[in-house]
C-alpha cells in the first residue's frame, strides 16, 4: 500500500509541460527582442553608410539632386527601411571649403508587441555625416585661387 501511495502521491507527469507553458512567452520575447536589435542595428549601419557616402559625393562637387539620387538608392536595398528622408545643408551652392552636411533619416518596422504600442510600429532612425567641400562643381567663382 505504501508504494502504491508513494507512486500516485508524485505523478510529475505533466511538470514539464507546465513548466514548458511558464517559460515559453518569456524565451520568445527575449528571442524577438534580439531580432529587433538585428533590424534596428542593420538599419542604422544602412543609414550612416549612406549618409557618408553622400557626403563624400557632395564633397567631391557632385550636385544636389545626384547626391539625394544615390543615397536613397543605397537604401533602397535595405528593406527594412522606410519612409526615407534626404536633406542636405546647404541646399544650394557649395563654398571651396566650407562643410556640407547630408542628415538621413527613415523607419525600421517594429515585431515586438510591447514597443508597438510605445512607437506607433516604427523606430526612427536617423544619420548625419558632414564633409569639408573639396570641388565645387560649375565654375571658379566660389573656388580658392592660388596665385
């Protein structure tokens, strides 16, 4: 009789699966906040890559709508990204020396639910990158003139 009670008393048959059930959306939530970061970061290195390689175009003399063109065609392969917005400082004329400034700035979707809430479903993520004008395109007239 004792062991008949012993062996009903400590039935651990279902255990595992109720402790399986306790842990499961914590192990889930954890594994989805590590993707998040994923896309987040991927969007970010995607961001301040091309803020810099516009501003090394516009460096270079290249005009403005080139420059707007090439960025946003570089993150036209990030998928992750959207809502992509180009602004370049100064909007007109470069001046021989001066600084010009590309600031990059879109969305990245958000997949975990809590932060859903918190965000309006997209982190914003920006960029900027400044360069000192090394050319400037169409003519001397802003140029340095060495003598």
């Amino acid at each position: 009789m004792g062991y008949f009670l012993y062996r009903h008393c400590n039935n651990e048959e279902g255990q595992s699966l109720v402790e399986m059930a306790l842990v499961l959306p914590f192990l889930l939530l954890i594994l989805l906040g590590i993707v998040q970061f994923g896309f987040v970061f991927s969007g970010q290195i995607a961001l301040s890559s091309a803020a810099r390689e516009g501003a090394r175009l516009a460096a270079t003399g290249a005009a403005n709508l080139v420059v707007r063109e090439r960025v946003e065609d570089m993150l036209a392969a990030s998928p992750l990204l959207s809502d992509v917005q180009v602004v370049i400082v100064p909007e007109g004329a470069k001046v021989f020396g001066g600084q010009v400034r590309i600031q990059v700035s879109a969305g990245c979707p958000v997949i975990m639910p809590l932060p859903v809430v918190l965000t309006d479903g997209v982190f914003s993520l920006s960029a900027e990158a400044v360069m000192r004008v090394e050319n400037v395109a169409g003519g001397s007239e802003n140029a340095l003139q060495i003598v």
